[in-house]
C-alpha cells in the first residue's frame, strides 16, 4: 500500500510541476490535490477489507 502512496503522490507531483509551473500556488495545490488522493485511497482501503 505504501508503494502505491508514493507512487501517486509522485504523479500528482509532476501533474502539479508541469500544469503550475513557477506559481507561487503549486505547493498548495499539491497539498490539496495529495490530500484529496489520499482520503480516496483510504477509503478504497477500507472498502476492501
């Protein structure tokens, strides 16, 4: 589970880095974006146990 983490958070990094660029709003769009990703993943988790 821990490497799908990463692997998502890495992906939505790069989505982050290329869409925003220099802004000085990337970092909380990651942020939020990483958040929304996670609660998600959590939720499929618990789904299938």
């Amino acid at each position: 589970m821990l490497i799908l983490v990463w692997f998502v958070v890495c992906i939505i990094f790069a989505f982050v880095q290329f869409i925003a660029g220099d802004t000085g709003h990337a970092l909380e769009v990651f942020a939020l974006i990483s958040a929304i990703a996670l609660f998600f993943l959590s939720r499929i988790k618990d789904k299938i146990k």
